[in-house]
C-alpha cells in the first residue's frame, strides 16, 4: 500500500478498493490535533489545519463536541470524555 498527493492536497491511499470518506478522514485529524494541543484547538486553527472553510471548521468541531470527542471550554475545543476510549 502506498500514499499519494490528490488533487487537492490531501494524502490518499493508491490501493484501488480503498474507500476514503472525507469526512471522516477530518474528523480524525481534528481529534489527533485536540490530542497535540494541550491549549485547546480554537475553529481558526482547525481551518488552516483541513484546509476547509471557517463554517465547516465550527461544524466539524462542534459535530464531535455533540458526540462527546471533544469537549468545548473557553471558545476551544480539548479532547473529550470518549476521545481516547
């Protein structure tokens, strides 16, 4: 299995019957930047970090804050109750 560059940017498994939900894919980024950031991760930095507009930034982050992955406190988003189970 190898890792290429797609189109836009992003890294992307060459195996043909692989399937990448997008996402998904930034979902887990943002909780592995809450899990690298012991500041909290604020809905600027999670833009830069996906690339993605500001609305999907807070969308994304506050999507995973429902689901308990991250907790909100402060205007930042830290790693929740059920981040690391």
């Amino acid at each position: 299995m190898t890792t290429d560059i797609n189109a836009t940017g992003e890294e992307s498994d060459s195996t043909p019957s692989a399937t990448r939900i997008q996402s998904v894919a930034r979902a887990v980024k943002l909780i592995r930047l809450a899990a690298e950031t012991p500041d909290g991760v604020h809905a600027e930095l999670a833009r830069k970090h996906l690339g993605v507009s500001l609305a999907t930034a807070y969308h994304l982050l506050n999507t995973l804050a429902q689901e308990g992955m991250l907790d909100k406190r402060d205007r930042r988003y830290h790693l929740g109750p059920t981040g690391l189970e």
